[in-house]
C-alpha cells in the first residue's frame, strides 16, 4: 500500500492591527474643522480594552455579578463616556484624542483611560466649563459680575460681604483682590486707635476691592488667564506639545491668542488718539499706530534690545572686559516629551512657570556666590522654548578679567547638583562658550535667539537646541513663542546690571534734539549750576542718540547701583499738573486721577526723571481716545459755532474789539495759573467804563445800589 501523504494544517496569518494615526491640528480636513467632536471620536474608536490571556482569566475567574462589575465594568460603558467627553469638550476634542491615543500607545487602556477622565474633570472649573469660546466666557464673566454687583446693591458694602464674596470666588480656584483689612479685623475697642484718616483709606480699599469683584472685566481678565494656563498644562499632561504635533503651545491656544488679537486690531483701528486742545479739524492717528510704535511692540523691542547689547559690548571693549555666552538646561521632570516625540517617564508634571522658578533661584544663588567673590556681571538674559514647551535660559555676560573661571564653576555647579546620574556630560545641563571677537561680536550670538523670539526675520529654519529642526515658519514660531510667554507669564528678556531702562525711555519722551534741550531746560524752571546742567543734559543726549554705551558711563557706568544713578524714576500720584510750571497741585480730593475707576487710591505712576531735587516731567498733558463719530460730532459742534458767530457779525450783534481795546483788557486780566482762570481788575475798567454798563461791579456799592 503506498503511504498517505501527512495532512499538513494551515495556519491562517495574523493580521497586525492597523496603527492609528492621531489627527494634525494644523492640517485637519473641512469634516474635521466642522465636527471636531465626531471626527475625534471616529479616531479613537478602534481602541479598545485590552484582551490578552492574563485579562481573559480574570475576567472569567471572578463569578460574583457585582464583583465582576465593580473592577472591569468600566471596560463596557466607557465608549459611550468617552463619546460623551469629547463632545462636551468639542472645541478640545481633537487635542484630548490625540493626547489618549499618545498614552494608549506608551503607558497603556488603563492609564488612557484615567487621564481622559481627570481631563475632564480639569476642565471644570465648578458650574464653569473652560472649553467654551471667548464669547462665552465673556458672558460667563458678566453673569458672576452681575450676581455680585446685585448682592451689593442691596446689602451693601461691608466687610462681611467682602469675605463671602471671596469665599464664592476662590471655588472657581481664582484668588479675589486683596487689600489692608486691618481695621475691619480688629476689635471694636482698638478701633479708636485709628485716625480719621486711615479709616477712610480703610473704606476705600474695601470699597475698591468689592467694585473689582462686581467688574464683568475684572472677572474676563481672571477666567482668561485660568482658561490658558489650564488648557496648556493639560496640552502638556497629554504630550500633545512637542516638535511632531505643535511645538511650544498647544494649536488652541494659538487659536484663541490670533483671534482676540484680530478682534484688538480692528478695534484699535476705529479708535484715534485726540490730544488735548487739539483742532478737530486736524488728521489724528489711530490706536493701533501708536501701539505700534510703542516699546512692547515686535520691530520696536528687537531694535531696542540689539542697541542696548551693542552698548553693553562697546562698554566691555572700553573697560577690557571678556564676554561669555552661556546656555542652561532644567533637569529632566521638567520635560514632558523627548527630543523624538517619546513621553518622558520621568516628567512629574511640573508647569513651565515652575521651570522658570527653578532657574530664577538657581541664579540667585548664583549672584550671592559671586558678590562673595567681588564678580560682578553684567549683560542680558532670553528665555526661550523647548520644542515641549520648557524653559531653558541664554545668558550674555561680560565680566572683569581673571573672574570668567570662577563663575563658569559656580555656575556648572548650580546646574548640575539635581540627578547628576541623568546626564553622561555637564553640557546637557550648562553649556559655557568663550565670546571670541575674531569668530563674531557678541551681540552676533544673542541676535538668533531674539529675532527667533520676537519677529522670525532673516531666519531660515527653526531649530531647538534639544530637539533639532523644527517644521515651523519662522513667523510661527515667534507668534508661538510669545503666545507661550504671555500664557505662562514668563519675563523673556531681562537685562542684567547697567543702568536703568525706564529712565533710558523717559528721557527720549522729552524730544530730540535742540527741542529737547528746550524741554529740559523750560520744564526743570529750577536754576541750575553749569556742571549740573551739563550733566543731565549729557544723559538725555545719550538717550536721544540711541547711543547705550555713552548712556551707562553718564548714569554712572555699567556696575553702578541703581541708588547711585544719575538720573532717577520718578513716581507719583497723579494729581493735578500745571501745564505752565510743571508744579504739583495737592488738591487731591478735586483731581479725576487721584482715585480708580474703582474707587479706591491708585499706586504711584512714573511722572519724569528725577535729578538730585529736581524733576524734569516726561509726561505732561493727556489724550482722549475717540470714534469717528465723536470726532466728527465734535467737527459739526465748532462748525455750528462758527456759522453762528459769522451771523452775529453780518447782524452787528458781536463787534469784534480794536487791537487797542484788546491791549486794554489784556492789561485788565489777572491770570491765575494756579487754577487755570482769568480775572478782571474791575477798578481798573471803572474808570473808562460806566457802572451802568458792567453790573456788580467789585466795590462797596450792593447790586441793588448799583
């Protein structure tokens, strides 16, 4: 018998389960931008409970119902709550299904799972839902507003208030205005021990503080700030901000940040800015083109800080003083992502601010360290972004000549002390080069890290120092860096040692050139010495010429101490100016700018610079910001004026006077500058003109004599 061939048995091949690609914010599809909440849950409905051996036998160990139920029930009602999130959440929707996909992928169902669940739990701020629009949240701010306004209304402003209404807001974890409430605290048998009046600062304050809790636009600026750092921490929680899905900060925040400030510019665009006493009749610029020339502004603050860093630089050729650049890096739970895309196990959560805080006590450490060895630098520091949305800090330093060794030691020690086993070199966590003047100027290594943070001209690429090139225009990736700062409320450029810049800008408000020597002298109306004269005027030529390295050597240098200042910042109340003198009127309870829109006292304003006693005013005058209408409703009003005094005269109801008579009451007038008012001398005109025709007449004589 010939021999069965052997069956052989087939064994069907598995097919890998298709990977789910999350979904790009910055390329979405027309379905995905009108339903965001349908196409993320279509992305994520693929993901399922885990099924493996291990689960299968739990599963089918446990025989009690309730059991069962209590520890993998969740695994059969959780598509439908998950659904149920996303939807209510639909403007987040598609970060919170990409970030639950990220966690599925690397930690696991159960781990996904949580934090889908504690993510919506985060965006509940109480009955306050911190995924709704900035309409929405607008309404939301004028409904507790009005709530609190209406409380008052009827019972009051009392200190019991005060405190309930702040127990009602710190719920919405928002911290209420603050204020002295000393008085109201103490027992009624110490009130006696305060005087008149502290007791009526005492009601102004809580009379202000109450008002800021009943303002719709006190409470917009609070749920605005909470909304942003909520909605980017949750971003990072979910490792949806890195290099591969959207670098620095999360695509809604850059979405709110360009829409409010579209919504700025256009209303900026319809106001004009009216200087006092202005002819209607004259061409005024709009809002948004003063802001533009304003020192916060893109092109403005670029310049600015490269001037500033040449001085610095011309500063250190003169004194022979040798620059260094140093970079510095947080440790690594401070890091949510890796420079692949990987979430980092080690990241505890921390936020950015708290990374900036970690640098900020590092260097004051640093700073003690270094007085104790006489090192004194001086230059300029840039906080820029990691691709994950971390701070890491630059710093350009110049310091006196045999000091550079003791402070890269100092420095290298400060950064390295926390997890030294993280790293395998120093440089990961300090980074120090040695500015070599042949190689490039020192403002030359400072100017990418600037322009990349403020504008993103004369950039090609955008590269980050942790993870390499980014896929983001360089436009972008200023919009983002400053969205990033302004979100987390981190101080990018701050300048270390020299003079102040407070004092560099107010005394280029004076004017240029020999108007501004004018300005100065008119407006000191104090008698000065020539050496006194000559060394204010040196300063504000400094600061008029742009030129920071002759401004730091007339303030003092660039080590002096800001007590030692030539030239100081004035502050001060805002009160009544006389625009003649330049004197401080004291009437303070008269003035509209002694108290708040609030009502309580406002915090000294700068109002010039300050030299030895004399100050020199910098801000004199106002502005009023109007409409098109109003300033054509005020065109209309001169042009009636007008018309009318044309058809007195034509009628020879108003006869103009001679240039004589002119003199004459000219000579007659008494000015008063003091309160801005003229007087007649009435027994000077009793003589040429009859009682009869000037009644009361300033004399012994009673109306009724007369």
């Amino acid at each position: 018998m010939l021999a069965q061939p052997q069956r052989t048995r087939r064994i069907k091949a598995i097919k890998p389960t298709p990977e789910i690609k999350p979904l790009h914010e910055r390329s979405l599809s027309l379905f995905e931008r009108v339903f965001p909440a349908e196409s993320s849950a279509k992305a994520i409905e693929r993901v399922s409970p885990p099924r493996t051996a291990k689960v299968i036998s739990k599963l089918s160990g446990i025989k009690d119902r309730d059991e069962w139920l209590e520890k993998y029930g969740q695994y059969c009602t959780f598509d439908s709550e998950r659904s149920n999130i996303l939807q209510t959440h639909s403007s987040l929707s598609i970060m919170l299904a990409n970030g639950y996909l990220q966690t599925e992928k690397y930690f696991g169902y159960d781990e996904a799972r949580k934090r889908l669940l504690d993510a919506d739990k985060c965006l509940m701020l109480g009955d306050i839902r911190l995924s709704v629009s900035d309409d929405e949240l607008c309404e939301i701010a004028e409904k507790k507003a009005r709530k609190i306004e209406l409380k008052l209304k009827t019972e009051g402003y009392t200190y019991f208030n005060y405190t309930y209404c702040s127990d009602c807001i710190r719920q919405y974890s928002i911290e209420p205005p603050e204020f002295d409430g000393t008085y109201f605290e103490v027992h009624h048998m110490f009130k006696e021990t305060f005087s008149d009046q502290e007791v009526e600062e005492a009601y102004e304050a809580l009379n202000g503080a109450l008002n800021r809790m009943a303002c719709p636009l006190w409470w917009r600026r609070k749920l605005r700030q909470k909304q942003a750092l909520v909605i980017e921490q949750l971003a990072r929680d979910l490792r949806t901000v890195h290099k591969k899905s959207s670098a620095y900060v999360s695509e809604f925040t850059v979405r709110s940040k360009r829409e409010r400030a579209a919504k700025s510019e256009q209303l900026m665009s319809d106001l004009f800015v009216v200087p006092e006493d202005a002819n209607p009749f004259n061409e005024f610029e709009s809002l948004k083109e003063v802001a533009g020339r304003s020192s916060t502004s893109g092109i403005q603050l670029a310049s600015e800080l490269m001037v500033r860093i040449r001085g610095f630089e011309e500063c250190a050729k003169l004194l022979g003083h040798v620059g260094e650049f140093y970079t510095m890096t947080a440790p690594s739970r401070f890091h949510s992502v890796h420079a692949t895309g990987i979430p980092n196990k080690k990241y505890d959560g921390s936020t950015p601010k708290e990374a900036q805080d970690y640098f900020t006590k590092l260097w004051e450490r640093a700073r003690a360290l270094f007085a104790k060895k006489q090192i004194r630098p001086y230059g300029f520091r840039v906080v820029e972004p990691h691709h994950d949305g971390c701070p890491h800090w630059h710093m350009l330093l110049f310091f006196e000549k045999g000091q550079t060794i003791e402070a890269r030691k100092i420095l290298k020690k400060l950064c390295t002390e926390e997890n030294p086993q993280e790293f395998k070199t120093s440089t990961a966590r300090f980074k120090p080069i040695r500015i070599n003047p042949k190689k490039g100027s020192a403002a030359g290594y400072i100017a990418k890290y600037i322009t990349k943070a403020v504008t993103g001209s004369n950039i090609e690429t955008v590269t980050c120092a942790q993870s390499g090139e980014l896929s983001v225009l360089p436009a972008d990736a200023a919009e983002r860096a400053s969205t990033w700062a302004s979100t987390f409320n981190l101080r990018r450029f701050q300048q270390i040692g020299g003079p102040s810049v407070t004092a560099w800008r107010e005394l280029r408000r004076l004017g240029q050139g020999e108007s501004g020597k004018c300005e100065v002298a008119n407006s000191m109306n104090t008698t000065l010495d020539n050496i006194s004269r000559f060394a204010l005027e040196k300063v504000r030529a400094a600061a008029d010429a742009s030129d920071w390295a002759a401004f730091c050597i007339a303030m003092g240098g660039v080590q002096v101490k800001r007590k030692d200042q030539t030239v100081r910042i004035h502050y001060q109340i805002p009160d009544i100016v006389d625009r003649i003198t330049g004197e401080i009127s004291r009437s303070e309870a008269k003035s509209p700018l002694f108290a708040t829109k609030y009502g309580d006292r406002p915090a000294n304003r700068i109002l010039g610079v300050a030299w030895d006693s004399v100050v020199v005013i910098s801000r004199r005058g106002t502005s009023q910001v109007l409409t098109e209408k109003e300033i054509q409703a005020q065109r209309k009003i001169m042009l009636g004026v007008s018309e009318s005094i044309h058809s007195w005269i034509e009628d020879e109801r108003y006869l103009q006077p001679s240039e004589e008579e002119m003199a004459f009451l000219e000579s007659c007038a008494i000015e008063d500058y003091q309160n801005m008012c003229l007087f007649m001398d009435y027994e000077a005109l009793s003589s040429v003109v009859n009682s009869s025709d000037i009644p009361c007449i300033a004399s012994e004589e009673t109306p009724s004599e007369a």
